[in-house]
C-alpha cells in the first residue's frame, strides 16, 4: 500500500522548500501567499539500512524500496472552509491523502511575511485544524439531512447510518476532531465513506531556524507547538526546511560533514519520512531474490493472506503457505539455506501477523 501525505499549513511557512528538499525538485518558494496554487506530487524512497544487508545476501539485479507520495498543497488561510484564498479547491486536494503532514512555523525573521501578522505557532496549527473541522461539519450537515430523510421511510440500515451521522455532527459541533469520535466496526465503515478531514492523521512539522535546529533543547516556540500535538494525540518534529534543502544538493560525504557540524544523527527528512510511517502505523516485510530485493508497505498486524496480496493478487488468490525468515536470522547467519539449516524458517499459514522486518517467500498455486 502506498503512504499518500499532503504538505499543509498557512502561507509562507515552509511548505514548498521542505517539498523540494524531500523531492529534489525545484517548486517555487516564494515570500507572499499562493506560491503554490496547483499541488504538486514528489514520490520519496524510504530509507532503509535493511535493504542494503539484504542485498549483500541475494546480491540482486536491483533494489526496490518502499515509497512514500508528497503532495505539496498550497497555504490555507483563516476561512478556507468558505472558499477564501481558494479554500475549496486545497481542501479537496487534502481529501485525496492519507495523512497530514502540517509546517508549522517557529522561528521568527522580519523578512518573511507572516499572513497573520505574527509568529504563533499553536494558533496557526488550531486556525488550520478549524477550517478541516467547519468543512467536515458542512459535511456532515448535508449527510444528515439526506440520510434524515431516508431513515423515515426506509429501514434499519438507513436508520442506523442516520443515527451515527447524527451523533458524529453533535461531536463536532462541540469542536471535536472526528479522530477522537469513538464508534464500532460497523459505525466506522459509514464515517469511512465520508472522507472527513479531521479524521486524517496529522504529524506537526516545527519548521525552525538553523541556529535552534543544532540544540538538544526545543525552543519555546517549538515546545508550544509539542505540547499542542501531544494534546490532540498527534505526532511533532522539528526540521529546518533550509537546512533540508541545502543539504538535498549535496553528495553523501558533504552530507556527512553537514550534519556533523550542525550536531544532527541524520538528515531530518529521514526522520520525517519515518514518522509518516509510524503515523500511518505502517511497517515493512521483504522478499529477496537474484533478480530484486523489495521492500513492502503493510499495516500492522496485517496478515499473511492479505499481505501477499500487496505482491501480486495471483499470490493472494492460490496461497498455500508464507516461508517466513526473521531479517536478524537472516543477517547473522549469512543465508536462506544456513537459516534453514538450523530451523528458524518457519513455514506460517494465511493467518500468520507479519511483523516488521520479515523476508517472506510466499508459495502459491493459481
């Protein structure tokens, strides 16, 4: 499955320059509001060490990482909900995501216009969350009367889906996310079909300078806005979008140099990248061969059956039993035959959870 994040926030706060330092491209990143009027869509390679281990083993024609889909969405503003600054048009680019990936600024420079007028970064992220939850209420609003009108003359799945419609539009007109809504299997599957914004995971980006990015300690702008995401249940980072890009153009040793100096473990939009993934609640199997080793993107506790099926359908549809080699197993002792040698290849049926890190050969019959 492919991770699928929206670049969002306000005008002027990062967006597009950390878009281009994920995606090596060349949007333009402009000091007023709208730069970006059209989204634009980068495809990033996960970063994952495993990959190289395992081609060392299989030494394969190539190497196949998982991906994850940016999209740069342009700057909402106070009143999108209602169409201002285009509003209706980004918020159905947001629609079309899986997660939320949310710049918020806090640093502070005189030379880059503010569209509020100063630098506040927990009412910027609660102004956007605002206009995601009043275009989810208008939502709502019209669910309800068309399903209101349907539950009166129709039978108990119509009045079921009203009832749920119903207590969800009081949820949020009591300002809360409908993340938060607490609903049943059955009730889920009707708010799914909903496409509401407010439901959408969101990771809080903090978009600080290159003098605070080298601290351990958060700013206090930057705390500001990690006690806020901690509050909604929400993930935070922090990055510097300018470092980021600067560091996207140079080659791996000047990279290593870069990150010294600046007192970093790794370029932060590996980190951001990364957080999508736990996000998402997402995790990585492999399968390996001469021809490729792949990586591949389930949802945790995902089982064999399905996750065969992210392969091919045909693997899906004839699976007999998932070869299962622990990636620890694997590296340590050299092998698939020295792992089967000493029992530690399993062989799981369709029912199988796999866990994060597998190398799966999966056996079928179509």
């Amino acid at each position: 499955m492919a991770l699928r994040c929206g670049i969002v926030g306000l005008p002027n706060v990062g967006k597009s320059t950390i878009f281009n330092a994920l995606t090596a491209s060349s949007v333009p990143a402009e000091n007023y509001p709208f730069c970006t009027i059209d989204p634009h869509v980068g495809i990033v390679e996960l970063p994952d060490p495993r990959l190289e281990k395992l081609a060392e083993i299989f030494k394969p024609e190539k190497i196949t990482h998982a991906s994850v889909e940016f999209t740069d969405i342009a700057g909402l503003v106070r009143g999108a909900s209602k169409g201002e600054g285009l509003g209706n048009q980004f918020l159905g680019q947001i629609r079309q995501v899986t997660a939320i990936i949310h710049v918020v600024r806090c640093f502070d420079n005189n030379n880059v216009t503010h569209v509020e007028g100063s630098v506040d970064p927990v009412r910027d992220a609660e102004l956007i969350e605002t206009e995601l939850l009043l275009a989810d209420m208008e939502t709502l609003e019209k669910r309800h009367f068309k399903t209101e009108k349907a539950a009166k003359s129709g039978g108990k799945s119509e009045q079921k889906e009203f009832a749920v419609i119903k207590r969800l539009l009081e949820y949020c007109n009591e300002g809360h996310r409908a993340r938060t809504f607490q609903a049943n299997e059955e009730e889920t599957t009707i708010i799914r079909s909903l496409h509401l914004l407010t439901r959408k995971p969101i990771l809080y980006v903090a978009n600080v300078d290159e003098t605070e990015i080298s601290h351990d300690k958060r700013g206090a702008l930057e705390q500001k806005l990690a006690n806020f995401a901690e509050k909604e249940g929400n993930l935070a980072i922090r990055l510097c979008g300018k470092l980021e890009q600067d560091i996207a153009l140079l080659n791996d040793d000047e990279t290593s140099m870069f990150l010294e100096e600046y007192n970093l473990p790794e370029p932060g939009l590996h980190k951001l990248i990364h957080a999508g993934f736990r996000l998402m609640e997402l995790e990585t199997f492999f399968t390996g061969g001469p021809l490729e080793v792949r990586a591949w993107t389930i949802k945790q506790g995902t089982r064999a059956f399905k996750a065969a099926g992210e392969i091919h359908t045909d693997f899906q549809r004839g699976f007999i039993k998932a070869e299962v080699f622990k990636y620890d197993d694997l590296i340590r002792l050299g092998s698939e035959k020295a792992v089967k040698d000493v029992g530690l290849a399993k062989l799981q049926g369709r029912d199988y959870v796999v866990q994060n890190g597998d190398c799966i050969y999966f056996h079928f019959n179509v």
